[in-house]
C-alpha cells in the first residue's frame, strides 16, 4: 500500500495522469523485463577519428543488438561530463540516436537511448535504483535497462541502458509535448540560457525568466507565487529524494544533472532527474542543510514550506528501508553478474564485491536517515564578535576536462590544489567549494592564495584567474600569471533572515595552477 499513499500525496499534475497507452510506452515490457542486451557498435576509420576531434558530434555508425540484424546507419556520439566522460579510445559512453540519419527500426520502440560507462560506479546500478526510488514515489524518472556493449570488436563491458528525456518521454510521462524541456547542463541553475531538449513551446527562454523572478520575489508572497509556477508537492519529493539518495551531483545540492519541464500554462513546472550514478556515497550526507539551488533555496527560505519538506522526508523514508530495496538489488545483480561470467569471470567478481559495498551503504543510510528525519533544525553559523570562524571542510568540483584537484602539501604548508592539465587549448575551470547557513548580515571571506603560471583568456573574458567568492554572487580580485602567497578577500551580505551560503576557491584559465593555504579559510561576521 505504499506506493499508491505517496502518489496521492504528491498529487501534482503527473498523478493526474492516466496510466500511458500501450502505443505511447512499447519500451514498457523491454524495462520491466530487465533482461541484459548485447550491443556492438562498428565505425568506419573516418568516422572514429571525427569523435576522437568532434566527440560530441554525431557520426554514423553499424549497430547490432543481440542478434538481430545490423542497423547500418545509426548516429552515435560521445556523451559525459568531466567526471564519466571517456575519450573513444578508451571506456567511452554514447547517445544512440536511431532516427537521425534515417534509419527506421527502433530498440524496442526507443528512438533515442543512452549507454553510460558507469566509470563512477562499480556496481552499474545507482542509477537503477534512483528510479526505483523516485517511481516508488511517484516522480518520473528515466528507466534503466542494461547491456554488453563492444566497440570494432573491442569488449567494453557492462554498462547502463537509459532511455533518453525526447518527446518520446514527455509523451509518456505527461502525455503532451507542449512546453520546453530544458537540459540542466552541466552547473548550471534556472538563471543560465538552458539548451531545450525537446517540447513545442517558444525559444525565447522567457518561462526560465518567469521562473526566476518568482524565486526572487518578495519574501512574503514568494511561496503564493511559487505554488502557483510549480508542482511544489512534486518538488518537494524532488529535493528529499535526491538528498536522502545522497544525489549530492543533482539540482538540489550542486545544480547540475536535472532537467526542467516547463509546460505550457496553465500546468505547472516540474523538475526531473538526472545522472544519478553516484548515490549512497556518504551516509551522514545531510538532508537538513539549506541548499543553495536558486528555486530550493526559495522554498526553503520560507517557514511553511520548510515543515511541508520535514513532513515529506517522515513520508518518504519506508522507500529506503533495505527489506524493500536489497530483495530487489540482489536480483538484477544476479542478472548482471550472469552476463558478466559469460565474458569475463574476473569482472563478474569484482562486480559482485562492488555490489555488496552498494548494499552495506544502502543499509547504513537508512540507519542515518532515521535520525535525521527527528533531528532539530540546524542552527546557523555563529560568531564572537568579530573573531573569524575557520572553514574546514571543502569539497572538489571539476567544471571542465583536464583539470585536477587535490589536497597538497607546499614546502610544508598544507593547501587544496587546483591544477590545469595538458590537453587541448581551451578553458579549464574547477573549485573548492563549502556553504554555510548564516544569518542576516555582512561577512568577508578571506583565504592566502599562490599561483604559478595561470594564463588570461582570450580578450573581452572576465571569468578568468584565481579568485574566491559566492558562488553566483560577490568576489574578489583575480590573480593571473606566477603570484607568491597573497590574500584574497570577498565581501558579501545576506539579506535574508538566514540563508544557507555557497563559497567557492576558484581557477579559470587555460594552464597554470593555484593553491589556497587552509589555515587561513576564515569567514568573519563584520556587522549585523
């Protein structure tokens, strides 16, 4: 009885609708089935050197699914960001799309499917049991299937079969094309120029531009008008999902990995997710934290729908209780690790220790989750006076390829490194980032920083150098070239009653390296 109490309970615009018909899902017997494909990929010798240059550019290519018939002309392109993506001589992920070029057969009516390399997990299924969760729940989320995939006769292994947010999944999900679905990109939040993925509505970006004025508007009649604009019981489970899943690469704690479909008026925008490919991660992972996501930063500024999201989090966790989920995870790893001994004995071994870690961690969250859901509400950040606070916990985000994070020792002095690689001429950007929960007030932020060799970007770019700052907010000056130790100071304020605050250690350039010594990560209240 479950599921069908927590489907009422988000009642958005998807729990009114019907159940899809069989003509708008013939994918639907393919995913319940989870059976584990076999695909081979062949491309021409002009055609791999165009993705080894162009990865994100379609190319055709011959393409067999167990053993059916080849498919002589499927377009097929490298997909990933900068922690999954892989070159194509390598482990690479791809975008199969059937129809581009004409071909006419579909994957068991798919047009447009994904094969992820699952580099960030071991165990090919963090990304199952994401849907698992949040269709348990409800919400909409891409089905996960699985398959051996070999590229020109070279096996590459198990990866995730995902079907992919086309017009074929709004059709199925919301049984109607007309709105934007909006592609999150990669750390980008509702105030960037969002890259459409699919949908009939205008191009103007101007239902991302609504979105964002609600989200800033007055704070007392911010949650009428955002009620009003969103499927808030939708997004609320949206938030606590991906939060108690420990989706810590998804909208709500980074701004990356989602998507946004905003129909056309007078329904009401709902979010979906995405990349969910790195769950369970930490166990003490908070679920109370303000998060800094401009539309659940909203939501969580006011008081009504902050216990609205308390309540959901009680609601949700039986979704996570191991007697629900391990049963069923022992179950498709059976199958995983069956088609894995058929090619590689050693990998099938590895897979079944990998997935014995999933469930340990699967296990040791719901045990912290219980705790959490009764926990007080966080206190904000608090001051002496004007005696700084040491910030010490930090945690690495790569905006780009070729580019490294570490923890490094310099001559002694301990620092967070960030680091260019070599690679192709172009931007480079990653941080350090930490959040605090702070009151209304003025605050500096203050960090002793190094550079070697840190180059400009072409002219007219102003997001270059060294610097820190909030993120999307306030920022000191840039460091460029070879710098020895030299203080960096930003000032902000925080308008709002309490707010929870993202900062960021930052490089942007096309080669060069920084350092930021941590015994000088300090933040100082200066006025009320």
């Amino acid at each position: 009885m479950l599921r069908p109490l927590l489907v009422l309970a988000c009642a958005g615009q998807l729990g009114a609708q019907p159940p899809p018909a069989a003509d708008l899902d013939p994918a639907r017997a393919f995913f319940a089935a989870g059976e584990v494909v076999r695909i081979s990929i062949t491309l021409n010798d002009a055609d791999r050197e165009h993705l080894r240059t162009k990865p994100r550019e379609y190319v055709p290519a011959v393409v067999r699914v167990d053993r059916q018939p080849e498919w002589p002309r499927v377009a097929v392109k490298l997909k990933g960001a900068a922690g999954s993506f892989r070159e194509i001589d390598d482990k690479p992920a791809f975008t199969v799309h059937l129809g581009k070029f004409g071909e006419t057969n579909r994957l068991h009516g798919l047009q447009r499917f994904h094969l992820n390399n699952c580099v960030q997990d071991d165990s090919c299924l963090c990304e199952w049991l994401g849907h698992e969760v949040f269709t348990a729940a409800g919400l909409p989320a891409p089905r996960v299937a699985h398959a051996l995939v070999t590229l020109d006769g070279r096996s590459l292994g198990l990866y995730v079969l995902r079907e992919g947010y086309d017009r074929q999944f709004l059709m199925r999900v919301f049984g109607n094309a007309a709105g934007n679905l909006y592609d999150g990109g990669f750390c980008q939040d509702i105030d960037s120029d969002l890259e459409k993925d699919s949908g009939d509505g205008p191009d103007d970006h101007s239902d991302l531009r609504r979105l964002r004025e609600l989200c800033e508007g007055i704070a007392n009649d911010r949650p009428a008008r955002l009620e009003a604009a969103i499927d808030m019981p939708a997004f609320l489970d949206f938030m606590a999902l991906e939060l108690m899943l420990g989706h810590w690469d998804g909208y709500t704690q980074t701004r990356n990995n989602y998507r946004l479909w905003c129909p056309t008026a007078p329904a009401r925008v709902q979010f979906l997710p995405h990349g969910m490919d790195q769950l369970f991660g930490e166990e003490d992972a908070s679920v109370l934290d303000h998060p800094t996501s401009i539309v659940a930063s909203a939501c969580h500024q006011d008081a009504v729908l902050r216990k609205r999201y308390r309540e959901r989090l009680r609601a949700l966790l039986p979704l996570f209780e191991p007697r629900r989920l391990l049963p069923k995870l022992e179950a498709i790893a059976g199958k995983l690790q069956k088609a894995l001994r058929s090619i590689d004995g050693d990998a099938a071994t590895s897979h079944a220790d990998a997935v014995r870690g999933l469930q340990e961690r699967v296990a040791a969250r719901f045990r912290n989750l219980q705790v959490q859901v009764k926990a007080p509400e966080p206190k904000p950040l608090q001051f002496s006076g004007n005696k700084p606070v040491a910030l010490k916990t930090w945690h690495p985000a790569a905006e780009s390829d070729n580019v490294a994070l570490a923890k490094k020792d310099w001559k002694g002095i301990n620092t967070l490194q960030i680091a260019c690689q070599k690679g192709p001429p172009e931007p480079r950007a990653a941080a350090w980032r930490t959040h605090a929960l702070l009151e209304r007030g003025h605050y500096r932020l203050a960090v002793t920083t190094r550079c070697e060799g840190v180059s400009k970007l072409a002219d007219g770019e102003t997001d270059f150098g060294v610097r820190v700052a909030v993120v999307d907010g306030a920022t000191s000056e840039r460091l460029c070239g070879s710098q020895n130790w030299h203080p960096l100071v930003c000032e902000f304020e925080v308008s709002e009653f309490q707010k929870n605050i993202e900062l960021e250690l930052r490089l942007r350039a096309v080669s060069g390296t920084a350092w930021f010594r941590t015994d000088s990560l300090q933040l100082v209240r200066l006025s009320d």
